[in-house]
C-alpha cells in the first residue's frame, strides 16, 4: 500500500513539473490534426497554414491530402487534393500561392521513393492546382525558399548518376545520391536555372531565409535513409546576389529529419531524428539561429519530440504538427502523430 502511494505521489508530482514546465515555456497544445501524417510539406499564407501530401507509414505510400489550419478558429479544413500524390516534397508560399516541387512517388507492392521533377502551384482563392515546369532534376527531401520573388530549390536525393535520368526508386540497397544542386524558379516566366551548389550535400534538412540570404541547417548526409546515413551540424549560408555559399557557426544538434522556420530575423530549429549503433534518438530541442550574430540559443524544448514532420509561423506563433515520435527503421511499429504544438515567440 505504501508502495503504491508513493508511486503516485511520484506521478502527480511529475506531472505538477511538466505542465508548470510547458507554461513557463509558452508551449501549448492546439487542435490536432484531422489524420496522422509525417513526411509532408506545408507553407503559410495570410494566416492560414497549408499542409502538403505526406506517407502512409503502414503502407509506405504516397498520400496526396491536402489541410488547411485557421488559427483564429482553431480548426482544420480539408482542401483539393495534390494533383500527383507525393511525400517528402519541397513546399513554400509566394505571393498569395503555395507551390510544391517534386517528392518521392510509388506504387502499391513497390518501393515507393521514386523522385520525380514535378512542379505545382495552389491557389487557395479557387482551391485549383496549376502544373508547372518541372524541375531540371528530379528529387525529393529537398527544401524550398522563395527570396527576392524567386524560389529556390536546394538539396535533395536524386538520381543514381548525375546526368542520367532516374528509372528506379531510392533503396537503400542501391547506389543513390544526396545532392548539393541548388535551382531557382522564375514565377513569373515559368523558368529554372542552375545556381551554385551546397558546399555540404545533405536532404532532409532545414531552409529557411533571412535578410536576403538563404540557410541550410543540419540534415542527413550519404543517404536519404535514416538507418543507412549520417547526419550533420553544418550551417551554410546563400547570397542570391554573389551567387555563393558561405559556412556558418554550426547548429548545436547533430540531426536530420529536422524542420522550423523564420520569424523576425531569426531562424527556429527543432526536432529531428538521428540514429548510431548505440541507439536511436529522436529529439524535442528548440534552438534559434540569430544570423545578424551568427549565434545560437536554445529554447524551452517541444512536450513531444518529432522527426519528418510540419512547421511554421502563424503571426508571432510558431506551429508544429504531426511528425513520428519513434525514430524510423522498425518495420511493423507506426509512431505517425496527429499532435500539434504552439510556441509564442516574443514579438
């Protein structure tokens, strides 16, 4: 009897210490989201935070939803469906539309990491899609950043050899490559061209921009896999104008899958996933990288860690959602969450 007592002493106090901790964090729980998802896309416009495609763990297949979050009402809407269903795609709003760039594609009893070159816009005033020039090479866990009324393409897993054209899926039993190609995409004429590559080529990686320049944050490295690879703390940064990239103070967490976004010059950084023989780690740490300074800070940690998953800010407000809270490689366990976090950012 004791003994139980105790116990739930033990438990009440620690759930006293973890809520007082995420009030003093500013972290709290919104609406979840409508489906499990992970491996997605999202992006922001006026207010409204749009969320692209994603997996179906179980069957590791594409899935081509599309949701709508409205923070004033907390809830969620679902939306016309991706033209070609696709998960980790490179996702990012211009001037009032959302556009997606390629993504890995499959079919049921196949593997299902092809990575395709095409390219889409949204427009949330019809709720239509538009197809857009592809991409000159075909990847998927890429990033997009639109800068200075273009987008920019960065990184990714592609083609097996340079210059020939991918006609197999990504395995990890099969050479691949994890790219530093950089592309921009001209809105306005429909256009792409080459610009100068990553220093560190990495994919499931962070980007974000910032005061006319462009940042690539951590992400994994030799493989798209996250038992086949490694992972990097590297910082780079892109000026558009001189065509250049240049290393930067490295991030204070080793990781890949990560995700984040930029709010009032400077850059959040959170989750992500890494694996070693000694174990698997999936992680909850909230870092800002401060460009003017080239320092970073650490921050109140998410209440659940998160890898493959969304975020983005809503106002002063940075929003996370869905993600998996197990660290992939484990065949028959799906850690897909629908969980979505808020944490308010001093304006």
């Amino acid at each position: 009897m004791k003994a139980s007592w105790i116990s739930a002493a033990l438990l009440a106090a620690s759930i006293t210490v973890s809520s007082a901790y995420a009030q003093d964090g500013a972290w709290r729980m919104a609406k979840p989201m409508p489906v499990a998802q992970s491996e997605n896309s999202s992006a922001v416009i006026d207010d409204k935070w749009y969320i692209i495609g994603g997996i179906d763990v179980p069957q590791t297949a594409p899935v081509g939803s599309v949701i709508v979050y409205d923070a004033k009402a907390d809830s969620w809407s679902r939306l016309k469906d991706m033209p070609e269903p696709a998960h980790h795609t490179a996702t990012v709003g211009l001037d009032g539309k959302v556009y997606v760039f390629g993504g890995f594609v499959g079919t049921p009893g196949a593997r299902r990491w092809q990575p395709i070159a095409d390219s889409f816009s949204y427009d949330p005033k019809t709720n239509s899609w538009s197809k857009l020039a592809p991409m000159p090479i075909a990847r998927g866990s890429a990033q997009a950043v639109a800068l200075n009324g273009k987008i920019y393409v960065i990184g990714g897993a592609h083609t097996h050899e340079h210059g020939r054209e991918m006609k197999e899926p990504l395995w990890a039993g099969v050479p691949n490559i994890v790219g530093r190609t950089v592309e921009e995409y001209d809105p306005a004429t429909n256009t792409w061209r080459e610009r100068a590559p990553m220093q560190v080529e990495r994919n499931h990686f962070l980007a974000a921009g910032v005061d006319g320049e462009i940042y690539a944050i951590d992400g994994r490295v030799g493989l798209p896999f996250v038992t086949k690879s490694d992972v990097t703390d590297l910082v780079e940064a892109y000026d558009a104008k001189a065509d250049t990239w240049t290393f930067k103070s490295r991030s204070p967490t080793r990781r890949g899958g990560v995700s984040g976004a930029a709010y009032n010059g400077k850059i959040y950084v959170t989750g992500g996933e890494y694996q070693d023989p000694e174990g698997k780690r999936t992680y909850w740490a909230l870092e800002a990288y401060d460009p003017k300074t080239d320092t970073w800070q650490t921050l109140p940690h998410m209440q659940i860690a998160r890898h493959g998953f969304v975020a983005g800010f809503i106002g002063n407000e940075f929003h996370v959602a869905g993600g998996s809270f197990q660290s992939d490689g484990m065949p028959g366990i799906n850690a897909q969450m629908d969980t979505h976090e808020v944490y308010a950012v001093a304006k």
